[in-house]
C-alpha cells in the first residue's frame, strides 16, 4: 500500500535491528550470530561445491549420516578460530573470531558474548553477514 518493496534480506537486517536496538532485550541476554543450512556442500571429497541435497555432504546426506553405517556426521561449524593474527588462543579470544568453517552452508559470524548484539549490528552494516 504505497510502501517501497524490500528484499527479504533487507527485512531480516530491519528485524535483527529492531531485535538488537531494545536495551530491555540486550541487558539480560548475549547474542551471537550464525547461520546453517543442511549440509555442508564445500567439503566433498573431490573438493567442489555440493550445492544439492543429493551431493556428498549435502542435505540429505547429512541428516541421514550414521557414523555406525560407515555414514560419517557431517561437521557444521567445526570449532571456534581466533580473528586473523591474533596472538590469542580461541578460548581467550571468544567471542571474537568465527567457526572454522565459514561457508555457504554453515557459519557462525558472530560469537555469542556481552557485546554480541553491537557486533551484529556492526557485521548487518558492513555487509559482513551476507
């Protein structure tokens, strides 16, 4: 009714802002900010992007992987990375840094912690979470 249209992206950024502007919401709680889809397409095993649910490691393989079947789990994030040159270990970084695996598929952008809500708000601006 008059309004311009958006895309669902810009939608999302407009919700987590709205979300993450109200301090009642911000002083009892710590953000972080990820995403997953199923699979995890980059890592097959002839090293190419498995961006079908039918690829190694896509989506369907991976919510029917039984390590007891020969059907390894599929790895979503792996684990927690110190930020580039950073002379910290992971845990005395965290929350900064990521996940070591940061694809299409699966990341985890933002570490959870006290000032999470300010580094979403940062990454949403910056384009970093696209």
């Amino acid at each position: 009714m008059g309004s311009e249209s958006k895309s669902r992206w810009d939608g999302v950024k407009a919700a987590i802002r709205a979300v993450l502007s109200d301090s009642s919401i911000t002083s009892g709680a710590h953000f972080g900010f990820g995403h997953w889809n199923a699979g995890h397409g980059l890592l097959n095993d002839d090293g190419t992007f498995g961006n079908s649910k039918h690829a190694a490691f896509g989506g369907k393989y991976c919510h029917h992987s039984n390590p007891n079947k020969g059907r390894p789990n599929c790895e979503y994030y792996g684990v927690w990375e110190a930020p580039a040159g950073s002379d910290e270990t992971a845990t005395e970084a965290h929350p900064k840094g990521q996940s070591s695996l940061c694809h299409p598929d699966a990341c985890l952008m933002v570490g959870i912690g006290p000032e999470g809500h300010g580094e979403i708000t940062k990454a949403i601006e910056s384009g970093a979470l696209l």
